[in-house]
C-alpha cells in the first residue's frame, strides 16, 4: 500500500483513508513553508497527512522508532507575517515528530485540540525535550547498559528515578532494542502500588530515558544480606504479602515476570526488615525490571530460556535446549517460593553451584521443617510452592487466602503480633475480692504478722547522717506525720522500730 522511503518521514499513500478508524482530524500548517495541511490521528497507530486541496494523502507508521512532543509557545514575526496581520493569536502549539533516519518535521496550529493529539501519542510514543520535564540531578545505579539517575518534575515538584538506557550500547545486542521496547511495553499496562510504574518515556539520538517510581530503599538482597539472619515472621508474612499482591496484579493481566528475586524487590523507604510487623509501613516493597517480562503465551516476547539462577523454575531449564518447551505463570509461583525460603531461614534455597543445585531440585522439606520450628502447615505451603510440576502450585491468589500466610492488622494499621510461644511459667493467680458479708473476724484474720511485716510502709524516707566519734545514727523525716495520728500508741512504736537503723561504726568494740 505505501513505499518504504528512508529518508523521509510520511510516505505517499494512495489507498482510501479508513474514516472508522479517525481520532483527530486537526488543521495545522508545516513549520518550514507555512503551507496549510490536515493531519487524521488514527486508532490503527497511523497518521494521515492530507494536503490542503485533498489530493495528496501521505502516511506514518507510529511505532517505537518515531517520537514526538507538543508544545505550546509564543508566536514569532515570521509567523504574524504569514498571517497576515492577525495579531489576536499570540500562542501556537507545536507538533514534532521525528526519527533517527530521517529529519524531523514539524507542525504548528493555534487549536486546543492539539494538546488532545499529546494525551493519545504519550502512551504510544516516546517524547522528545526531557528537559523541558524534569530536571535530571544525581546518580544513584549504574549498570552495563543504563544508569539510573534522580529526577525532579518541574511541574509536581515530586521525585522520580530516570533509568537512561544508552542507544549506542543497546543496539549492539540484536536483540537490545526489542528488550527495551519491550520492558516499555509490559510496564506501560501495569499500574499497582507494589510495582515500580512507569510514568513517561523519552528519546534522543543518544539515549533513552524511562521516568519511574523512586526508591530510596535500597533491595530485599541487600537488606537480608546485612541482617544475615532469618526475618521474624510477622515481619516476613508483612513483606511477602506485598510481593504477593504485587506478582498477583501481574498475572490478573496476563502477564508473566519471569525474573523474581530479591534483587529485584526494592523498599520505597528505608525500613529495616525486624520492624515491619511492629509498625504501619504502608505499600513499601516495589517489584522492578521487567525487561523479560512477556505476555502470557506460546512463544514468549523476547526470550524462551531466561531467568536467574537459584530463582528458576525447572519448566525453565527444559527451555534452555529445547525451543519448543513453554511454561505460564506458575514459574513465578516457583522464584516466590525460593524468596519466601530466603526471608524464613535467613539463606538462599540453593547452594554453590547455584545452577546445578538450582536444576537438581534436592530439598529437604524434612529438615526444613525442623527450621521452622515444627510448623507444618508452612512448610506443606513452602512444598506445593516448590513442587516440581507447575500444575501443583497454588496461584498468588490461593497463597494470600491461606491461613498460614493471614496478618490482621490494628485500627492504626500496625500488624497485630500473634504467633508467639505461650511461656512455660503461668501467671500468678489474682485474689477474689471477699464478699461484703463475711465475717469481720475471717477478714482480721488474713491480716495475720507476716503479712503485715510484707505490707510496704506508705513513707518517704530522708535519711540524714549525724557522724560521731563511735556511732553513725541515721534520722528518719516521715512526711507523711497524717498516718501516725490514726494509729494507736502501740501501733507507733512498731513503726519507729521498723522504720528505724542503728549503724555500727567500723570499731566493733563501740558497741557495748
């Protein structure tokens, strides 16, 4: 139907424009001659461009290769001139496209409606001048073919990560553009508090930039390495659930991670890992990178074999030779059941050589439940969660629902600590209160002379110290003078004997 030209961007077109499919039908005028064009936004991802007296037609494919802005500015001489006089327009709204093979091209109109052309393409297109956006400031990641940098939108005001993928290394894998654009695509339909989402995505000729979540939190990896310890439970039932409601929303959209581990668990802020059943967190774990993320289905997106190892499930590894091996979401299952492990027994399921451990499949579950201090019910969920055939694994959904994994939180949103060991001792027995119409001499009786020398004297003593040469005599001040008028002589007496000290001096002969 239209020519492949490759150094131009819109191409001659000279089948019937399909009107079912039309958007935005919007008059704008060519930057560089100031001619008068209609361009049609189309929902098959093409635009038309119309010439003014409707006989040439002209076509663009918008895929990820071409990017786009729209911006609104001031309008120049050069523009009041072609139109002629009118000075009442004073704004225009500027539309770019262009691609790395072809120069840019652009439009330019005095309607609203173009800003309704930059809502649609934004979640089609990468976007040009990520300047005009974000302020990019430090680095926080590097890696071998993207840094992630900190952002600052210059419209919100709010902090974001810029993960800018560098063109030039990218391409040199046949297949890096395809895993780029294909991380772009996955997180573009995901949107979920336990996710790292993607919020926009720009290109130049050098880079690509991807406008994320920010956390400053550090990774699951890192945290369990520092506390080189089993998680407490309550603490680790908190965190688990979060990647588990996470991984669910993944799969309730048909898609499939494939790549789960605690490297790519990332805490929003910095809580450490002990506290997380004994305060209100909030949506604190993020599930990140999807570049081998794939829809569910026969052949995967980019790779069939792939994964890392010590998270792998063994459907995975028949893929690595055998290309016509498939598997679903059940591998998912697998990676969280090893993570879940990690965070319980406070190491990783699998041992050096991850790999061979990792295809192996030998697990204890005997010894695991000894680990566990005898609880079954966890260690059957950690087995099913582990099994070797996918279909015997519970899905995300059957996890969140078991009983084992429940955590009831507080009005104030603090997990409420249950799992805990009754302790051996049993607590001492409170004293019933006697009834009014006992006997007065049973209640004397109680208050037998022992008990009476245990009874606390409701005194605040001040000692006050008068050194001689053969004694100390310690003087005690009692404040409370309003007890002794109730008491009887004898009553008295007792008292000052009791609350009364004779302290010998260091020569013993003294006292005589």
């Amino acid at each position: 139907m239209y020519q492949q030209q490759l150094t131009k961007l819109f191409v001659k077109y000279d089948a019937p424009i399909p009107q079912d499919n039309i958007l935005f039908k919007t008059s704008f005028f060519k930057m560089s001659n100031h001619k008068e064009v209609t361009l049609l936004l189309c929902s098959n991802d093409f635009i038309y461009k119309v010439s003014n007296n409707n006989v040439k037609v002209y076509i663009l494919k918008l895929n990820y290769e071409v990017r786009f802005s729209v911006k609104a500015e001031q309008t120049s001489k050069q523009i009041h001139k072609q139109m002629k006089g009118d000075e009442f327009h004073t704004q225009i709204y500027k539309l770019t496209l262009e691609r790395d093979d072809c120069n840019s091209v652009e439009f330019y109109n005095f309607n609203f409606q173009t800003m309704y052309w930059f809502d649609y393409l934004r979640n089609k297109l990468h976007m040009l001048d990520y300047q005009t956006h974000y302020e990019i400031s430090k680095l926080i990641g590097k890696g071998s073919f993207a840094s992630v940098y900190e952002a600052k939108g210059k419209n919100d005001q709010q902090s974001y990560a810029a993960k800018a993928f560098y063109k030039k290394q990218v391409f040199q894998d046949p297949k890096g553009r395809d895993q780029v654009e294909n991380e772009i695509n996955v997180m573009r339909k995901l949107n979920h508090p336990n996710l790292i989402n993607l919020h926009e995505v720009f290109e130049n000729k050098a880079q690509i930039y991807l406008i994320l979540d920010l956390a400053r939190g550090g990774t699951l990896e890192y945290a369990l390495k520092v506390l080189n310890a089993p998680v407490p439970y309550l603490s680790a039932k908190v965190i688990f659930r979060q990647i588990l409601e996470g991984v669910q929303y993944i799969h309730d959209q048909g898609i499939i991670h494939r790549d789960l581990k605690p490297d790519n668990i990332l805490f929003r802020d910095f809580i450490p890992l002990k506290r997380y059943g004994l305060i209100n967190v909030g949506n604190n774990i993020m599930i990140s990178d999807f570049g081998i993320s794939t829809p569910k289905q026969q052949r995967m997106a980019i790779y069939q074999y792939c994964g890392t190892p010590g998270y792998m499930a063994p459907e995975v590894f028949l893929a690595e030779n055998d290309n016509n091996a498939t598997y679903d979401e059940k591998c998912d299952v697998f990676s969280l059941g090893c993570i879940l492990y990690y965070l319980l027994i406070g190491h990783p399921l699998f041992a050096q050589p991850v790999k061979q451990t990792n295809m192996e499949m030998k697990i204890d579950f005997a010894q695991l439940e000894k680990d566990l201090n005898q609880s079954h019910s966890l260690t059957v969920l950690l087995q099913r969660m582990l099994s070797q055939n996918p279909q015997d694994r519970p899905s995300c959904r059957e996890i969140l629902e078991s009983k084992i994994m429940e955590v009831e939180y507080g009005e104030d949103g603090i997990p409420v600590f249950k799992d805990f060991q009754r302790p051996k001792s049993s607590p001492p027995k409170r004293m019933q209160p006697l009834h009014p119409e006992i006997d007065r001499s049973k209640r004397q009786s109680m208050l037998n002379s022992k008990i009476i020398k245990l009874m606390p004297i409701l005194e605040e003593k001040q000692e006050i110290r008068i050194q001689g040469k053969d004694k100390t005599t310690i003087i005690i001040k009692q404040r409370n003078s309003h007890f002794d008028e109730e008491r009887t002589p004898a009553q008295r007496v007792a008292a000052a004997r009791r609350s009364s000290a004779y302290v010998p001096s260091s020569n013993h002969n003294s006292r005589k």
